[in-house]
C-alpha cells in the first residue's frame, strides 16, 4: 500500500543521530504545533501542555536528565509532553466557557456535558487522573509523529529520561504538570546508522485479531 501517510510512517524510525546544523523552519513548526493541537482527547479536555525547546542551554540540561541521550542537542527542537497532575472543576468550566463560546452557544446549554465531566472526575485517587492525562498526551504524540513522518521531519520519541530532573529544569511541578514524554525533532544526520535498518514489525495478520 502506498498513500502519503503509509509512505511517511515508513519512512519515519526512531531517529539516534540528528544533523545539528539542520533547523525545522517557523512554518513546519506550526503545521507540527497544529497538528498536536488537533489530536483527539477525551471529552476534548486537553489534559497535557507541551514545553517547545529550542534553547541550547537547556537542550544540554535535559541531555543530563536523559541519559546522555545525543538527540537532546543534536535535534533542532525539543517536545515536552507534561501531563496534568489534577484536572480541577475550574479547569472544566474554562473548557466549557471555550466550547460554549468556540460554537456559538450559550454556557447553560452544555451545563449539563460539564456536569457529566465533573462527575466522571469526583473522587478520582491522583494517580487515576494522572495516568488518564498521560494517556492524552500519548495520543498526542502519534500525532506529532506521524504528521512529522509526513513532512519528511525526524522525530525520535523518548521515555529515557529522569522525569523529576525534566520537571524540575522546566518548573513543570509549579504549573501542575509533569513531564511524561519527549518528542526531538530535526533532521536525520548522514552518519545515523538506524536509517538504514528495516523496519521490525508484525504481519498484520497476527496483530489484527
Ligand atoms: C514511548 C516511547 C519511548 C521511547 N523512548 C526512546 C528513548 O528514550 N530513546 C530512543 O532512542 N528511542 C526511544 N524510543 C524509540 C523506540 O525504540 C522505537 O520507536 C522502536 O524501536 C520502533 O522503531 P521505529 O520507531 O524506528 O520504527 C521510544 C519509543 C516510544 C514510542
């Protein structure tokens, strides 16, 4: 199968070495910032902020906090997935004021879905609310990768990292958010070997059931 997506997805890998010297243009930046704003989450909630790195200071800080891991530096930009640590009723109420006035429509007739999210929410434990708002930022991510693969952008996802150290270099605590993700972003560096490796899948016959 060929279509622009599939050929994008194959041709996107986990990239290890990006070229330095190579930047993402403000243009593709937006079309990759668009495309992490139009991901779908639950109940449209958007329970994650994403901390957008460019700054070579603290690319090398979150290089230490990753392990050494070389894309911190080497990519031209730096997507932090930080996930909510609570999602209060106000928060809720600023979603359903968005909502209500994005579409035209006054507050009380959605008071009710605003309601429903309230109470879908009561009494939640932390870590319930935290693991549902990491999840939305994983969707997130997909996105970014795919629309990236798309754009014939690199990307290396990364989990490899010491989230209290990320947390704290971003002062993610103190905006109730913790770092649950990272996305580098650039251009693919001549000398990485793994471009050239195939890919490791399934046949679809075993992962479709
Ligand atoms: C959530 C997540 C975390 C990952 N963490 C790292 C990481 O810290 N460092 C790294 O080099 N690759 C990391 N990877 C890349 C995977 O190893 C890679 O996606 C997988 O081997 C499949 O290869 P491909 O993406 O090149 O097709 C991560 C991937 C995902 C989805």
């Amino acid at each position: 199968m060929s279509t622009p997506i599939i050929d994008g997805l194959k041709w996107r890998y986990a990239t290890k070495r990006f070229d330095a010297a190579k930047k993402v243009s403000d243009a593709d930046l937006q079309t990759l910032q668009q495309a992490v704003n139009l991901t779908a989450t639950s109940y449209g909630l958007q329970t994650f902020r994403v901390a957008l790195i460019s700054d070579p200071n603290v690319k090398e800080q979150l290089q230490v906090a990753s392990y050494n891991q070389p894309q911190l530096t080497e990519s031209s930009h730096v997507f932090v997935f930080a996930n909510m640590l609570d999602v209060s009723d106000e928060y809720v109420d600023g979603f359903i004021r968005l909502l209500a006035e994005t579409r035209g429509i006054p507050v009380d007739a959605v008071q009710g879905y605003a309601d429903y999210i309230k109470g879908s929410l009561k009494g939640k434990e932390p870590a319930f609310i935290q693991d549902w708002t990491r999840r939305q930022a994983y969707i997130a991510l997909g996105t970014l990768l795919a629309t990236a693969g798309e754009l014939k952008i690199d990307t290396c996802p990364m989990e490899g990292f010491d989230a209290e150290q990320v947390n704290n270099i971003l002062g993610l605590p103190e905006q109730g958010l913790n770092a649950c993700v990272i996305a580098t972003v650039g251009y693919r560096s001549e000398e990485d070997k793994t471009q050239h490796a195939a890919k490791v899948r399934l046949p679809l016959e075993e992962l479709f059931l």
